[in-house]
C-alpha cells in the first residue's frame, strides 16, 4: 500500500493527532480497494497450496501418519499472510488511535502551539524534502505539521530498500562482517547489532535524504 498512513504504526501520538477525517476516508478507501481484495486472494492461494501439500503427503504416505500430522501442523502455523497484512492497521483500527491522539494533544494543545526553533525549521524543510522525493504530495499527504512524524515512521522501510539496494551498508563494528548485522527501529531511532555490540543511531533527513548519525 503506497500511503503516507502506511506505516501509522510507527506514528508518534502528534503525528496521529493531525490526521484529519478526510485522511482516514482515503486511507479506508485504499485499505478497501487494495489490501483487502490482495488479503483475500493471498488466503485463497495459501489454502490451495496447503490442500494440495496435504493431499500429496496422504497420497505418498497415508492417513494419520507422522507425515500427515507433520503437515497438518505446519498448515496450521502458517504464518506468512498473515505477518505481512497485519503490518497494516485496518482503519478502525487507525481511527479509534487517531481519536485517541486527538483527544491527548487537545488538553496539552501540543500540535499547534510547539515554538519552531531554526533547527526544527531546518529539520521539517528536510523531511518535507525527504516525503517529496519518496512520491508524497505536499498538502495533500502530509503538512510541515507532521512531515517529521511521517517521514521518521516511513524510515524503517526506506531503510530496507536501501539496503537491499545495497545503497547504505550498516556495519558498526571492524570484527564482523557487514551482513552479519542487524537492525530494528525503536523509539523512532535504528538500533545496529552484531555479536559484539549494539548501536543507536539517530534518523535524519538532510537534504531530503535518510541519513543515520551515532547518538553518541
Ligand atoms: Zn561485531
């Protein structure tokens, strides 16, 4: 799903807040019209697979056998569907979050009245940048009021890309090997591990591109 509520997930509670409802009517007509329909084929197709797996293991080995119940129980711990939809949050879901951010920032009036100081000025100019070259409109998809929120929650993904692009390495650490590491989002940070160590980086977007720096 290209959406710039995609990955709402990652939103921190400002960045919810200032979804309006015309934004949750688009995101629902697109959760309906492209992960829905793509949902049930996806169930579809894995059924057939799995019958006719287990048709073929009963046709080769018989009934009630250990290679029938084997089967039987890696059908049912099929994971693979639903790990990829339930990224997603279906939009009661992002509703009922959105009303709740809503109702928080309200009382603290935190969304319209934050100081911009220059260095957010500079760091929401870099987001908006960084949210344009990744297809995003500019008033339509996002404001300078969540450009930030948006473009850290679309970090982890960007992030996969370039790496499978082979366009940013992580390797922090001399001892191992670049594909030794790993990485996960926390706390809108990237966290870079291997055996040896684990790094937090901060998420940037200068010029309009993803950039990670040591915190410390
Ligand atoms: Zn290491």
């Amino acid at each position: 799903m290209k959406h710039f509520l995609a990955n709402a997930k990652n939103l921190s509670m400002t960045g919810l807040a200032v979804v309006t409802y015309e934004d949750l009517s688009e995101y629902t007509n697109e959760y309906d019209t492209n992960v829905e329909p793509d949902w049930q084929k996806d169930i579809k197709t894995e059924s057939e697979i799995q019958s006719s797996v287990v048709e073929g293991v009963v046709a080769l080995y018989g009934s009630y056998g250990k290679e029938h119940k084997y089967v039987m129980r890696c059908r049912d711990n099929t994971q693979i569907v639903r790990t990829h939809y339930n990224q997603y949050l279906s939009p009661q879901e992002l509703g009922i979050l959105v009303a709740n951010a809503k109702e928080k920032t309200e009382s603290l009036e935190e969304v319209s009245s934050v100081g911009l100081d220059n260095k957010t000025m500079d760091s929401v100019d870099d987001a908006i940048k960084f949210l344009i070259t990744s297809g995003f409109t500019y008033g339509v998809d996002f404001s300078s009021h969540n450009a930030v929120d948006i473009a850290l929650s679309l970090a982890p993904d960007t992030l996969s890309t370039l790496i499978a692009e082979k366009t940013m390495t992580l390797n922090e650490c001399s001892e191992c090997d670049a594909s030794d590491h790993e990485w996960y989002e926390r706390e809108e940070k990237i966290v870079v591990s291997c055996n040896c160590k684990s790094v937090e980086k901060e998420i940037s977007f200068k010029g309009g591109l993803l950039t990670l720096t040591s915190s410390n």
